[in-house]
C-alpha cells in the first residue's frame, strides 16, 4: 500500500495528485479527517471539489473506500454524490464505507460553534463542521458509529448521545432553534445512507492487498495539522501522517510501501497558528490572487507566504517520505525573485533549522535565500525538459536540500499539466 499525504497545513493539491496517479492503482481509500477536507479536481473542462469521497471516484475501475479513521457526516456525504450524479458514477459498485468509521451528528456542528465562540480571540479557527467534538466523542468513547445506523436502537443511541451534548451547550447558553430543523435533514441522509456499501473496511483493504492489488492511501489535511506533531493547538483532530493510514484502515506498517508527499511551490495555511514564512504584504496578497488562495470547503482567503524547508524537512522525516511531488509551480510565474526559507533565527540570535517545541511560542525570523524567478508563464510546457532554467534550478535546489528526489512538478490545475520528471 503506498500512501499520498500533505506535507504543510493542507491545500497542497491531494486531490489532483490522487487523481492523476489512480489509474496505477485498483483501490483509493480515505483514512482520515472529515468533510473539513476540500480535494479539488479539475479535468476536461470539468472542476469538482471532493469532501469525504476518496479522489479516485472519476476512475470507473477503482474502488474506493472511506476508512474507520473518517469523521463522516451524512448530509455532506449525500449531497456529495447528488452532485456526481451527473458524470453516472456507480456507487453501488465501487463506494465502498467502513462500518466503524465516526458519525456526524447535528449537535457535534452546534458543539463546534459553541467551543470556537467561547475562544473569542484565541479561537483556532475551526472549519465548524464538527470534526473537533466528533474526534472527542470518539476518544471519549460515547460516538456513534456507521455500524450503528444499521442497529434497531439507533434513535434511542441518537438521543442519548444529543441529551449529553445539549447539557454541554447550556452550560455555553448556546442557541439551539435549528436543531430540529438540521435533525430532519440528518434523519433523511441517513436513510439513505443505509442504502450504500457498509463493510468490514479493514477486511477489504488486507484481502485485496493480499490478492496482490494495488492500494492508495489518501490522506487529508496536511503534516503540520496533526494532532501530535502539528502546530498544537492549532491543528485537526486526526492523524494526518503516514501512521494515520496504518490506524485509519487497519494495515500494518509493514504493509506501507512507497511515501508519496506533496507541497506547495511556496506555502499557505488557513485559520489560526504559527506560520514563520507568511507575507501580510502585497507580495503575500499577490500570491493569494494568482494561486486563487482561498478555501474550497469553507471560502476562507488562505494565508501565503514563501517555502518553508525547515518545516518540510520535518514532514519529510516523521513521514519516511519516497518521493516528493511539487504542486502549483505557476503561481510563482510572476515574481521576477523566488525567496526560500533556509533557517529560523530565535529571539536570542541563534538560528536553527529545526521545528522544536518552543516554535509554537517563540516568534522566529525566517533566513532567506533568494534565488532568480522564471518570471514567465508556463502554460504551454508539457514536459520538464522545457522548463525555464531558473525553474529548473528551484526544483534542483529542493531536492538537494529536503533529500528526497522531486518526481512530479504541477504547472496548473488541470490534470494534464502534470509534469513527471
């Protein structure tokens, strides 16, 4: 099973990359996050965004599996393949969910708000699509499950479960009127729902890889969002690195083959947290313009700032990365100077290339080194050998520095500018 995850705070382009390596594959699963994720695909004239649905859908001869590690929520789920409908997608065949994945429920969205509201100025900058409460509930042991949707009890699981939440949100005096309201939608979704494949996932996953079948593990969000290693507090819930995959479709790590990470030409995050490398200049506001820097699930404009190698390294590390693959390289098409964050210089004047403990707290100074720009557009290049020198030299430097050999390198967001070195 090779695994494909993001190597910043989310955004690098997953979807894509998922997209174009499927036909490689003959199974896609999802084995983390929730309808937070926003994999945007674009391809024949066509651009979909994907929440919970693994990225290999398009593909007529993949399977696709959502995993036990995925917050799922049913009214986005549903939604989500309505709006499919129209490219005649076999859903019966070829969707297939874990029974042991998490349920969204409508209160775990009020909890969200609640909890964001109550943070006033510290509040981390949730997506407020009750990912956080769902995990908690999940570690807390009280979840419902999408086994449970199947049980004759279910109603009676469901109103245990929202008692104990609206207890919570008294305590926040948090209005609740639309609660009704969005438990008619979720009721209705999850009649639906039952209609779906709901297996035994971890079962599928080993049974096909022992048969000798090809597996893709996608992951969502990015490596510095996971909730160990991740700018904490400011990250998801899950664990978005490669260990994610092991625990998130029940595969061994002796399963694991290739480490597929993928990273910006230069580097965005959205909501709130550390980010040594942001611009709140025009050169920022220009990047944001040009790159179309804005959330595709909540519209949110994405922070921007200039490649971070130190932070990359870090990924690459605790992730055991293979291969490396660079995405939205044409961004960069108009700056005539490229900067790249080598070191982070501390309040005492030392510098470090390394991301410790105490970056969550300590205000660094990116060291830079400035390199050319390419400065032109790169809309008609289809192969690496006609990149511009200086692009050329941006991606030698890359790899030089991270170690890792540069494999891929995107010059737009359709899936035939994809350029594979």
């Amino acid at each position: 099973m090779d695994v494909l995850l993001g190597l910043q705070w989310g955004d690098e382009g997953k979807g894509k990359v998922v997209d174009v390596l499927a036909p490689q594959y003959d199974v896609v699963a999802r084995f983390q996050g929730g309808p937070n994720a926003g994999h945007t695909l674009e391809f024949d004239g066509i651009k979909h965004v994907l929440h919970q649905i693994p990225s290999g859908i398009f593909r007529e001869n993949i399977l696709n599996i959502i995993g036990n590690g995925v917050v799922l929520d049913p009214v986005v789920l549903r939604k989500e393949i309505e709006g499919l409908h129209k490219f005649n997608i076999a859903f019966k065949k070829n969707l297939f969910i874990s029974k042991k994945a998490t349920i969204i429920i409508p209160t775990h969205k009020l909890l969200d708000a609640a909890y964001e509201k109550s943070k006033g100025d510290k509040k981390i900058g949730s997506t407020l699509k009750g990912i956080g409460p769902t995990y908690q509930d999940k570690i807390g042991r009280v979840a419902l499950r999408v086994g449970d949707i199947l049980a004759p009890d279910f109603e009676e699981k469901y109103n245990t479960l929202v008692e104990k939440h609206k207890t919570i949100l008294s305590f926040y005096d948090f209005d609740i009127s639309q609660l009704a309201e969005l438990e008619k939608t979720f009721f209705d979704a999850v009649a639906f729902f039952r209609t779906l494949n709901l297996v035994d996932s971890e079962y599928e996953v080993n049974d096909y890889l022992a048969s000798g079948k090809k597996v893709l593990a996608e992951g969502a969000q990015g490596s510095l969002l996971d909730i160990d290693f991740g700018s904490y507090p400011f990250v998801t819930s899950s664990s978005t690195m490669v260990a994610g995959a092991c625990t998130g479709l029940g595969v061994s790590p002796s399963k694991i083959g290739d480490v597929f990470g993928i990273f910006k030409a230069y580097c965005t995050r959205v909501g709130s947290g550390p980010f040594p490398t942001e611009l709140h200049d025009a050169t920022g506001e220009a990047m944001r313009k040009e790159g179309n820097e804005f959330g595709s699930t909540t519209g949110r404009p994405r922070r921007c700032g200039w490649i971070d190698l130190p932070a990359l390294k870090y990924s690459i590390m605790i992730n055991g990365v293979t291969q490396l693959f660079m995405m939205k390289a044409d961004v960069l098409n108009i700056f005539e100077e490229i900067k790249i964050c080598t070191h982070y210089e501390l309040p005492d004047g030392s510098k470090v290339d390394r991301l410790t403990y105490e970056l969550n707290d300590d205000e660094v100074k990116p060291v830079y080194k400035t390199v050319p720009g390419w400065f032109t557009s790169l809309a008609e290049v289809n192969e690496y050998e006609k990149f511009p020198k200086e692009l050329r030299d941006y991606v030698d430097f890359l790899e030089k520095e991270l170690g890792v050999p540069i494999k891929m390198v995107s010059v737009g967001p359709d899936r035939k500018q994809t350029i594979l070195r």
